[in-house]
C-alpha cells in the first residue's frame, strides 16, 4: 500500500488543518475540540495517575455533563440534505466499545456488510427527514479505522443534493467497489459493497479523527519533563550557514522569555538574540501539557569561525555552554553524517554520541524521516532529543519527515514546531517540510514524500536546474530501490530529473534494512557514478525481515541495523563509509570527479 498523498489528496488535507485551526473560533460550547478541552482540564484536577491510566467509557459517560454528551453526539459530522434520507454508517467489526450515541440516537445495526482490503465495517442505518443530519464522535478510544458514512434518497428519484458538510475539507464520492475512504491512505480500496448502497454519497474522511475525542487509554507521561532550567538545544539552518544559526530550546511555560548569549571563540565581547516562543501543547501529556518552545535567528556572523553560546532568560537559569562552527568562505571541503530511520530509540542515541566523537569535524548531520514513532505525540520527541545527548547542540540538524512523523492525514504539525529549517520550499506545502540549502559546493534537496509527489515536482527541478554545484545530494524517506514498494511515481516523477540533472546521490529510510545500489540511470545500471545516481538506504535501529530476496541492483545490502553514514568531501573527491556503532566500516566507495 501507499502512504504518500496524491496531489489532489494532499489540498484536502491542508484544508483539515485549516478546519482544526478554525474551529478554535467557534464558540467554546459547541465543538469537539472545546468539550474534549474542558473535559481533560477537569480530569487533571479530579483524578490521579493510576485513575486517568485506568478510565472507562462508562466512568466518562458519567463524568460528562448534559451539554457536553449533546455536542459529542452531534458536533463531529453534519450536514444538510434537501429530501429524506437514509444514512448509512460503516463502523469496524474490531471497535470494542460502539460509540455511545450510535443507538441512542436511532441508528439500527443491520446484515449488511462493507469491507475493503484490511478491515470489515457493520453496517448502521437510520431514516432522516429533509433538513440537518448531525453525527457523534467515533469514540473515546483511538481506533484509526474511524467509521464513515453513505447517504441515499428514501424515495427512488428524489434528486438528492448535500449542503453544508461540516467538516468541509474531504469530497463527496460515490461509494462504489474500488472507492476508498480515507485519505491518508487512499490505496485502501472497497473490495465489497452492498448493492443497497452501492451510487450512494460516500462521505470521506481521515484516520487521524479518531484522536478527536480520545480519553480511553490516552493518557501519558514524559519521562524528562520541563523545567525553567532550558533544554533540548537543538541548532538547525534556515539562512546561509557562512553567517546565521538558529538556536532552538525548551522550557517550561512559566518562563515568559528566552535569549540567546553569543560570542566568537577567545574573545570577552558577548551579543544577544531574542528567543520568539511558541506555547506547545500536547493534551494527554499528564504531566507536562504545556512547554514553551524557542527559536533564537542569529545573523551577521562571521564565516569559519568558532562560536560559543548558552541559553536562559533573564531572571533564570542558563544552559551549559555549547559551541558550533560557521561554513568556511573558502571552498576547503567539509563531511556530514546521514540517518535512516531513528524511532526515538535510546540505541539510535547512543550510536549518535559516538558519531561525534568519532567524526568531531561533521559541520551537521541529516535524518531521511521517521525520527519518532508516533509524531504527534511529545513525549517521543522528547525521548528523541534526551537519547542524543547535547549532541545537535554542538551540529546543526536537518532532516525530512517520515510516515511517522507525519501520521493519519493530520501532518507533521509538532514536526514543524521542533525546528526551524529553510522555508524556500514550493508554493502551497508546508513550510519547513519540503526546502533545499547549500553548504560549500554541495547541494541539499530535502524533499517530503509523504505529500503530493507531483505537487514537488517542478520545484525539484528549478532547484536541480539552477545549481552549480559539484555535488547534488537529495534526501527524501520512501526508497525508490527496494524489494516491498516499487514506488513508480517517485521514479518517474524525481528519478527522472536525478538522471537528467545527474543528482549523485539519493538518501532514504523507511524499509529498515540497508541498501547501496549500482549507479542508476532509467532503472538501469550504469558502470560508473558519473552515469547515474547511487541511491542509498539505511537504519538506525536494530531491523528484521521475514524474507531476503536478491535485488540486482544492489552492491552492498544488510538486514537490519544500527548504522549510520558519514560522507566527506574535498575537491574532486567524495568518501562514503557506513559504520555500524563500534566504529567497524561496513560499506565504504569513491566518487572522483
């Protein structure tokens, strides 16, 4: 299956975010977001950890009020239709508790069934007149096949016309065989529908809106919560890296301001820089729901020069000094360490801190995507950043998002609040997500491929088209050489512009095991590097695969991990040695131009 977006998928899902933005400005008694607001706020205060661990849907049940159970049973989904109508509601066999307004409000479980190619739906009917249809939550637990609906004329020929869908953002299609319907997953086609149903109006959906109304097994804990000391020191380029840093920390959100202290290696002269902040939430974290986040822009530095800074504010605490080093002016060469997958994981971590020992002269390290697990969640990030150490205080870090990071049709929101990157990407993706830089005579194209392949297209190629550089480098998560997923959009769409532009080198995660191929030019193999492109794919984390067919294009391949990449480069010249964390090569060639 596919799990990037089609170009027209991916409007959609920028218009979701746009909904879950604006329906902060609706009145706060009559939506989702404010109920399931209000509700977990008189959580925190009335139970403990062991009781919000241990919450039934009928302890909620009882802990709602009046109002609020109103609005959970007719806020998620509504609509007008202009004739009587049956609605029809596809709810997953697997649900173990049926959302608690389904029955009560009239609905009937039928013998009819709907399945497409991992789940089976149970069928609920209900007859409404001619006006306002108004649907519930799909339940207090996380369950991401989230059901969806098909609506049909009572009468036979009733011209049947549907107004005002809230939420608006996902079309109405037909439901049909072949249909899908959800759009962060849209190769998971309807295999059987029933002929009652089949032509009706299929409202489309997300798996993400599952997460709309989840108390049940919700709640979590981080394991480094906040505090005013600052930390999560995170550098990052958004500017020319001869002459600007971006400095990113935590803290806590009663600490109402960050700066930054700076000063060049051996001299007493220090400057500053205003941290901007951002109030971060993340609901269910019990114990540390809000932190505040802070990005410090330097500019005006000097190339190939030392600095050394810390973090605080002004009535509290600082961080330990750290230090980083400017681009040289001088084209003198320079290396980089490259990660496939990192999940979060503490042996990712410990990998990473013997890299920069190991490689202390890397002027930054890069990720191809799937940095945590569940990207949504904070307290995997903050997993993320405490298993590195104080390394990405000492290197920039640039990276791409994964499946992971970006997750059922919501984005990579708490992604995009982590870092701040180069917002040179194309017109109308996110920002940050989708951006290119240059370091010395090296191009970095950092594409996002969990959104609309075609939609980066024409972009990708005004940047491969316009650089001079010697050496082009593109890193994006989903491989397009591997043994599950052919990936053939990818390969037209970008392979063909990395043969034209003749990228060297291709970067990517996901598969969990390890790949070099041959160079590569039109899917076919070419004899020498300055024929085609070596696409790479790594792991970081320990990997399994139940089967281990030949691929033959592949030079070097390993099962699993952890490895991670380190690329130098100096002149004419290109080193690439993959290490595995005892510092043994693995995998090691040249390209001299």
């Amino acid at each position: 299956m596919r799990f990037y977006f089609s170009l027209k998928n991916v409007l959609y899902f920028f218009l979701y975010l746009s909904f879950l933005s604006c329906e902060k400005q609706k009145p706060v008694s009559g939506t989702i977001k404010s109920v399931v607001d209000d509700v977990v706020t008189r959580l925190y205060k009335d139970l403990d950890e062991k009781q919000l661990d241990t919450l039934s849907d009928n302890y909620i049940m009882t802990f709602l009020t009046k109002d609020e159970k109103q609005v959970l049973a007719t806020k998620f989904w509504t609509f007008d239709v202009n004739v009587p109508v049956t609605v029809s509601l596809m709810r997953d066999t697997a649900q173990s508790v049926v959302p608690f307004w389904i029955a009560e409000s009239g609905f009937k479980k039928t013998a009819m069934i709907v399945k497409n190619e991992e789940y089976t739906y149970e069928v609920w009917q209900k007859d409404f007149d001619k006006g306002a249809v108004e649907l519930g939550i799909n339940g207090f637990d996380k369950h991401r096949p989230v059901y969806f609906v098909s609506v049909g004329a009572q009468k036979k020929g009733d011209d049947l016309k549907v107004t005002n869908v809230y939420p608006s953002e996902f079309p109405l299609m037909t439901m049909k065989q072949g249909g899908f319907t959800y759009h962060d997953w849209d190769g998971l086609i309807l295999t059987e529908v029933p002929a009652e149903l089949s032509g009706q109006v299929l409202f489309t959906t997300v798996r993400g809106r599952a997460r709309e109304a989840h108390l049940v097994s919700a709640f979590r804990k981080t394991q480094t919560p906040s505090s005013d000391m600052p930390d999560q020191v995170l550098l990052t380029f958004s500017g020319d890296p001869k002459t600007t840093m971006n400095v990113q920390w935590r803290t806590a959100d009663a600490v109402d301001d960050g700066i930054v202290k700076y000063w060049q290696e051996q001299t007493r002269d220090t400057l500053t820089a205003k941290g901007s902040q951002f109030r971060m939430e993340d609901r269910l974290l019990q114990n540390d729901r809000f932190v505040n986040r802070y990005t410090a822009k330097l500019d005006k530095l000097k190339p190939g020069t030392n600095y050394h800074y810390t973090v605080g504010s002004l009535s509290g605490k600082w961080s330990p000094v750290a230090h980083f080093r400017t681009e040289s002016a001088a084209n003198d060469g320079f290396s980089f360490i490259w990660f496939g997958d990192t999940h979060k994981s503490e042996i990712w971590g410990d990998m990473t801190q013997k890299s920069l020992k190991r490689h202390p002269e890397v002027a930054f390290y890069d990720i191809a995507g799937d940095l945590v697990s569940t990207g949504l969640n904070r307290d995997e990030w903050d997993e993320l950043w405490q298993h590195s150490g104080n390394v990405f205080s000492y290197k920039p870090l640039m990276a791409v998002p994964g499946n992971h990071d970006s997750q059922d049709g919501l984005g990579a929101g708490m992604y995009q609040e982590m870092f701040s990157l180069p917002e040179n990407g194309p017109k109308g993706l996110p920002k940050e997500m989708t951006y290119a830089f240059n370091y010395q005579d090296a191009l970095f194209v950092m594409l996002d491929a969990t959104l609309s392949v075609p939609s980066q297209t024409a972009w990708l190629e005004e940047k491969l088209k316009a650089s001079k550089a010697k050496w082009k480098f593109v890193f994006f998560h989903f491989p397009p050489y591997n043994f599950v997923e052919p990936y053939d959009e990818i390969r037209k769409e970008w392979g063909t512009l990395f043969d034209k532009y003749h990228v060297d080198m291709v970067m990517s995660g996901h598969m969990h095991y390890y790949l070099r191929t041959k160079p590569m030019n039109n899917g076919k193999e070419m004899a020498s590097p300055a024929q085609g492109t070596i696409y790479t794919m790594s792991i970081s984390i320990p990997g399994k695969q139940d089967e281990w067919p030949a691929e033959d294009y592949a030079v070097k391949r390993y099962p699993d991990g952890p490895l991670y990449q380190h690329i130098s480069m100096k002149g004419n010249k290109l080193v690439y040695k993959c290490y595995n964390p005892e510092g043994e090569v693995k995998d090691a060639f040249e390209i001299v131009k």
